[in-house]
C-alpha cells in the first residue's frame, strides 16, 4: 500500500487512512457510538493506558470525548493538508481556536495579536483572558519588527491571521516564528481563509494552525466545526487536558461530514478563486466602488510576500462604496438575490454583509462590504451585483 502522505493532495484526500472500510464499503462507516466495548480485562487496561497516544491505534478507542475513529481518520487528513504531525476536530471554529490558545498560556502570560484577527477570538483576547491574568498586546502585523518589539519576557503565545477576513493583510511568517522560536515563544494561526490548499504555516514555522472548517474544509454551509493542526509533542498536550477537560470533541456524523467535503476541497476553492477574481476586477471598474480589498490582485501591496507564502487568494472580496450611509448599504445589501445577507462564507452560496470596520492604522471607521463569492457562474454574479447598484445611484 502506498505512503499516501507522500502522494500529491488531491489522491491524498481520496485514500489517507481509509483502511477501516467495513464490508467493502467504498467509504469508512460513521462510528456513531459514544464508547467501545472489549473482550477482555487486559485489552479494556491497554486501551485506557493508550487513549492519549497519537496517532490513537483503531482498537484502541473506548470513550469517543476523547478518541473516534471517524474522528481521528479525518485529523489525519488534516494533519496531512498542513504538513504537521497531528490533527483533531472540534465542535466549532472557535472551539478550536480556544482550545490552541488556552494550551499556550497561563496565569500571568502576555500574548502579542494581530489586530485584524477574527471578531470573536480579538474578544477573547481582550474580554475573556484577562479574568485569568492573561494580557494582550494588539498589533497592525504587516511589520514583523512590530510584532517582534511587543513582546515581553511573559509572552508565551504570537497569534496570527494571514490574510484577515476582511482587509486581507499578511504577516511574514517566516520572519515572526523565527524569532519566536528563538525565545521559547509559540505561534499559532487561523488559515481558515487560505485553506491548505493555498497556504501551508507549518512550513513558515508556525506551531499550531487553526481552522474554522465550517467554511472551505466543511464547504457545504451544513456544518459547524473547528480544525487544530500541530506537533505530535503538542497535540499530546492537549490531548491531556482541554480536549480531555472541555469536551469540545467533534461528534462520529459531523467528523464523517468533513470527511465527504475534504475529498472535493481543492476542486471547491479552485472555483472560489476563479470567481470572486473575476468578481473583484469587476467591481473595479464601477463608478459607485471607491476602493476594492483583495490580495489577489497583481497590484495587491504586499504582493512579494503574498507570493512567498500563499499559493493563490480566495473566495472573500471587500469593497468600499462612494456611498457611506447606512440606509443605502441596507438597500443595496437587501436587492442582492445570488448573494444572500448572511455571515460566514466558504459555503457553496454566495453571501454578502455590510459592516463598519476600523483597524488600528486607519484615521477613521469606514463602511465595507464582503462578499463571499460561491460556486454560482460568475456572470450571474456580477449581474447580480449590477442590478442592487443601479437601485442605489
């Protein structure tokens, strides 16, 4: 049997860990079970002392809180996307993501964030860790000697998003983990946006990469869960205590979901990118478009860096408007039929939010709007969008 890890991404996803068919069925069954029986005192003993090693063996599950094996089978794809050594789902994105945090810090760290990071994980930052004496310092992160100088002998964690979701700034990678890594610091990242497809952080050096799956990895908007890919010597520290202690585990039928939706992952986000491109040039060359963010674009200013670290852009375009009020963003968001006035994205729908938006270097707040651009033809797309501008001229 091959090395399917050695294989190129698209027969990877196919065949990686498949090996538990049942009956010849062409697919691995959804182990719906919440615990595993055993014939015998010693194999109920082996399987308790064996619960948090990684990778977990088949016959070795006994609690599915802890260890699946429709659970594990598809850690182990994502473990194989990101090129670490371990994967694990989680019941949400966010799931995920506090779970890679909380196993960074403790009592009296200080973490160094970008500013631009996921709503919900900047409030984490900011709202939840210091009830536990954990301190944030927010930074722009397109300079890696800014984020380098926020750091205090007590940082124990660098969180990044490159590309954020909205105005798509990069860090550098390679240059923040390399100094992290000089002094003891861990790294983690949302690539929920680049998907492993396009980007790769372990590559760069990042220690723990972060994945909201209910967007591209569970892609068909029915969904909700979170992805964490690290090293097996991290992986087995979580395993230990917030995957064992928060009970945050993906369930058998959603775990199986993921797995249908990663077979056609880079075919999905190929698509994507080809229509929210074609998409974002359009909207360019509109009189009522002030400005359009995506880092796509050839022109994009951080275009050299982009190139050294993602393999291509993605499905979220963001434009500013030479209209700035509220009632004609409602007006125009609410004539739109393809797109949908909905949040999230990396669904096989098109979705479109209006939202006021200020990062730290900016004078001022402004209105944007995203667009998550689907699996629909494109020129139903842009029709879409012309016909919602011609209301508001």
């Amino acid at each position: 049997m091959p090395d399917w890890r050695e294989t190129r991404t698209e027969t990877m996803l196919q065949h990686l860990g498949e090996g538990t068919h049942v009956y010849g069925a062409a697919v691995p069954p959804i182990f719906q079970n919440s615990t595993f029986i055993f014939e015998t005192w010693d194999g109920f003993r082996e399987a308790m002392e064996a619960q948090f090693d990684l990778p977990t063996p088949r016959d070795k599950c006994n609690y599915s809180r802890i260890n699946n094996p429709s659970l594990d089978l598809v850690g182990e794809k994502l473990a194989a996307l990101e090129k670490t050594e371990c994967g694990r789902f989680f019941a949400s994105g966010m799931a995920a993501i506090t779970t890679g945090i909380m196993t960074c810090v403790k009592a009296g760290a200080h973490v160094v964030c970008v500013d631009t990071c996921y709503g919900p994980t900047r409030n984490f930052f900011s709202e939840y860790l210091p009830r536990f004496g954990v301190e944030t310092s927010f930074v722009i992160g397109t300079d890696p000697q800014e984020v380098i100088d926020a750091i205090r002998p007590e940082t124990t964690l660098i969180y990044l998003e490159s590309p954020g979701s909205i105005v798509f700034k990069l860090q550098d990678l390679e240059a923040i983990c390399t100094e992290a890594r000089k002094r003891g610091i861990r790294t983690a990242i949302d690539n929920s946006y680049s998907t492993p497809i396009y980007q790769n952080p372990a590559d760069f050096g990042v220690d723990i990469v972060l994945h909201t799956a209910t967007k591209f990895l569970g892609g068909h908007s029915d969904i909700v869960a979170g992805g964490l890919a690290t090293s097996k010597a991290i992986m087995q520290e979580i395993m230990a205590n917030e995957a064992q202690y928060f009970g945050s585990a993906l369930g058998p039928f959603q775990s199986w979901l993921i797995l249908r939706s990663m077979r056609t992952l880079p075919l999905r986000v190929k698509q994507h990118t080809e229509n929210a491109t074609e998409v974002a040039r359009w909207l360019r060359e509109r009189p009522e478009v002030r400005e359009v963010h995506y880092c796509g674009f050839d022109d994009f200013p951080q275009r050299e860096l982009f190139q050294k670290q993602m393999r291509a852009a993605s499905s979220l375009v963001c434009f500013e408007t030479v209209f700035q009020d509220e009632p004609t963003l409602r007006k125009f968001t609410e004539a739109l039929r393809v797109y949908r006035l909905g949040v999230s994205w990396g669904g096989h729908e098109s979705l479109v939010v209006a939202l006021p938006f200020k990062p730290m270097d900016w004078q001022e707040e402004r209105w944007l709007i995203r667009l998550h651009c689907g699996l629909e033809h494109v020129d139903d797309m842009k029709a879409d969008l012309d016909q919602a501008f011609a209301l508001v001229r």
